[in-house]
C-alpha cells in the first residue's frame, strides 16, 4: 500500500494506492501526521505487510509497517519501496484537470477526485459504462 500527498493547485489531497490496485484520495485541510494517520488508518488495511512512502515527515509516526524512499536524495525506488504507482495517478489527475476543465475550484475537487480515482479503478472493466449507470 503506498499513500502519498500532492496538492492539485493549491489545495492539499492525499491518496493511497493498492500494488496494481485501486486508489483512494481525498481532499485535506492539512499535512500534518494527525491527518496523514487518520487517512492511513481508514484507507489501509490492518493485513497490509508494508506501507511504502516518500520522505516527508509527517509519515514518520505512522503505526503500521513503513519504509519510505528519501526523493530529497534523488531516491525513487529502493526494492520494493517506493511511490510510484501513486505518483503515476497523481500525474493522470493533474494532467487530466488542466487539459479537459483547465481549472478546478476547491469546493468541487472532491468531485474530481472521485471522478479520476474510478476512472483509475475502472480501467481494466471492459463494461465501464454498465458499471456508470449503476452508479447512477
């Protein structure tokens, strides 16, 4: 399980992404590690063996089994530690945001969120259109 945290803009989300998997994010309203465990406690499993993230400190108290890569170092993958899968969903968000809806207000970026991480969930069902309606 890999969780991480970006921002798109300026407002701060995080995420957590299963190896080959799905992704979950949400929007917060800070980074700190009250609000990184919180996250971490609800999104991963407690059968999860390891917790991969980058360096950023707030992750340091995490309760579960971690390792972290050191990006500060030029450090991105280390075994298999490292952040890329999420990395790579970040990057089809914000990607996705500025060509398809340009800008994105903060009120609705959960909206976007959700959008983006079943999109991601979804890529492999060759009937993802059944799986919208259903939803609807």
């Amino acid at each position: 399980m890999v969780p991480g945290r970006g921002a798109v803009g300026k407002v701060p989300v995080i995420g957590a992404i299963v190896r080959k998997g799905n992704v979950v994010c949400e929007v917060i309203e800070q980074t700190d590690a009250r609000t990184l465990q919180r996250f971490v406690n609800e999104a991963v499993s407690d059968k999860v063996s390891l917790v991969a993230t980058d360096d950023f400190q707030g992750y340091s108290s995490l309760k579960q089994p971690h390792e972290s890569v050191t990006h500060s170092r030029g450090e991105f993958v280390r075994g298999n530690v490292h952040t890329q899968n999420l990395d790579s969903f970040w990057s089809l968000l914000k990607r996705g945001i500025v060509g398809t809806y340009h800008k994105v207000s903060k009120s609705y970026l959960p909206l976007y969120l959700n959008e983006f991480s079943f999109r991601h969930n979804n890529r492999q069902n060759p009937d993802i259109f059944q799986a919208v309606l259903a939803g609807c």
